[in-house]
C-alpha cells in the first residue's frame, strides 16, 4: 500500500512492549502429562521394539561406554510428554548417558513437571484467548534463573539446574526432572534454544540476551562433548531440526580444531519412514529436506562409523533401548 495506507514505511524499529502482558497461575491448568502417568523402568509394560541392526547399536552403546567414550542423548521435547523422564533418569544414574542436549520445549516440559506435577496444556483452546503459554510460575521462575545464569557465566541447563537445586521447596517432584538429575550426577545438560519459539519467551521478565547467552555457552559445551566423540555413539530422539543441525555445526567445529572424530556411531529415531536412507536422493525427493536422515546419518559418518534411522514410537523404541542396555552392561 502507498503511504496514506499506513502499511509502507510504518517504520523500521517498531516493536511491542511485553510489559502489559497478562499472566495466569499454572494451577489453575489442566495438563495432559502428569508425574502420576510417568513410565516405570523395567516395571512399566511396553511392546518391544524390533528392528535390524538395534542390537548391533546396543551393543555399540555398552561398549563406548566400557571403553570411556561419551554417549550424547538428543532429544525434542516429546520424549518429555511421551512419560519417559525416568528411562533417561536411569540411563543417567547408571552412567550411558554422558550428555544429554535438548532445545527450549524440552527444558520446559521437564521443568514444569517439576514444580507442578503436570505439563504440557491444551493449546487449540488456549490460543483462542491469548492464554495460551501465558503461566505465571513457568516464565518467572526460569528466567529468573537464566538471569542468574548468565550474570554468573552458567550454560543454560545448568542455570535452571541449579536453580532447582537452591529452591527445593518450588519443586516437590525434582526427582523425576531429568536435567535437575543430570545437574545433580554432573552431566552436561544443554539447550539450544530458538528465540521466539518458546512460551517463556511471552513473559514480560524475558531477557533475550540472558537467554542467548545461556544457550550460547550450551552450544560451546555440546561442541566439547562432540569433539571426543570418536569410538562414541550420538543418538537422536525426535528432534528432527535442532538436534540435527547443532550436531552438524559441533562436528564441523570439532574437525576444523584437528579432534579426531570419524569412528563414530550415529542413531536417529523418529516416526517417519525414511525407505533406503542410505541411497543418493534428489530435490525432488522430499526425504531430502529431513534434516536427521542427512546431518545425523549419512553425511558424520561419510569417512568412518556407522548411522542408522529406526522408526518407532518413543514410548517403545526408548523403554526397549533402556531394558536391553540394563541386561548388558
């Protein structure tokens, strides 16, 4: 539109102020995951999960683990709301898992099982109202905590672990937070975050540049833990765009700086069916935009290793993994 029409040259530096933005109490909410439903290892019962070659990663896994070598745990957020922070928990306290990384839903979801015993609200009724993501206690409490953590140089998982950690009394289910676990067992625990993409990011305390710099020193950490991940293995739950475009960028820093890390053991683990993912494909092919299938699988272990894509429902494929690690390791 022309000038008279207010949409052409409305100005450059026009923002919104969050200031005004209304809050809610989380109590009030209804929440579609709860501690209550929590899966229970080797308790719980689940189908098992069934594929070529998932031995052969197991056994991949206990042995990277015998010999010193990390085992780095991505993951999206489902894997939260999919009830098994436990599995994760175990693996945790049993030493496979070495790092465990994340993006900002998944920080959330953890954290708010932490304090409130349920997560995860009923978004097509919220974002009628504006309500929805709007809850009081999630974004004061966590970027209070951020605020903290980059006035004190922490990474990002590491400011909301401890800041659990000095708040007992906020968070009577902690000990089924994974990333309060992994803060308590000294396990990196990193998130990397995407401004704008998470409900803490509405609150009117949100810093952005807290934020930043907390995932800025996270993404530092996951470069450290992926540059000694040769004879290692790097699985992928879910997270089908962070997961696998931060470890492209880790592995590329980790070889630009002389770390040898090609005889690594890379998984990916998702819903959808990739055919023959190790096969060349084209543009017109639309398994080629599936970021996992081609910066988690093929193209890390191009020179050395081995990668693979599993189909299946988390709340099978991770159970499954779990039980079988527990009887081998």
């Amino acid at each position: 539109m022309n000038q008279r029409g207010k949409f052409i040259g409305e100005g450059r530096s026009r923002q919104l102020d969050f200031s005004e933005v209304n809050t809610y109490d989380a109590a009030i909410r209804r929440n579609l995951v709860t501690v209550e439903k929590l899966m229970i290892p080797q308790v719980t019962p689940h189908d098992e999960y069934k594929a070529p070659d998932f031995d052969e990663l197991i056994q991949r896994i206990v042995e990277a683990r015998k010999n010193g070598r990390p085992v780095i745990w991505s993951m999206g957020a489902h894997v939260i709301k999919n009830h098994l922070s436990r599995y994760l928990i175990q693996l945790i306290k049993e030493g496979i898992i070495t790092h465990l990384s994340s993006n900002g839903a998944g920080s959330i979801h953890d954290f708010e099982l932490a304090y409130l015993g349920g997560t995860s609200e009923d978004v097509p009724t919220a974002i009628e109202d504006g309500s929805f993501g709007m809850w009081e206690q999630t974004g004061a409490w966590m970027n209070e905590a951020l605020n903290q953590g980059a006035r004190d140089g922490l990474g990002y998982g590491e400011a909301l672990g401890r800041y659990i950690d000095e708040h007992p009394e906020k968070f009577p289910y902690r000990e089924d937070c994974v990333l309060y676990q992994a803060y308590k067992h000294d396990v990196p625990a990193t998130y990397h975050i995407a401004l704008g993409t998470d409900i803490i990011h509405q609150h009117p305390t949100c810093d952005m540049g807290s934020i930043g710099k907390c995932s800025g020193i996270d993404f530092k950490k996951m470069c450290a833990s992926v540059s000694q991940l040769d004879g290692g293995v790097f699985l992928n739950f879910g997270s089908a765009v962070i997961g696998a475009e931060v470890f492209l960028k880790a592995l590329s820093i980790a070889r630009n700086l002389g770390y040898p890390t090609f005889n690594i053991t890379t998984a990916n683990f998702d819903l959808i069916d990739l055919g023959n993912y190790r096969c060349k494909i084209g543009y017109e092919d639309p398994n080629y935009y599936y970021r996992p299938r081609k910066n988690i699988v093929n193209r890390p272990t191009s020179q050395g290793g081995k990668g693979w894509h599993f189909k299946g429902d988390h709340q099978v494929t991770i159970p499954t993994l779990c039980d079988k690690i527990m009887a081998l390791k």
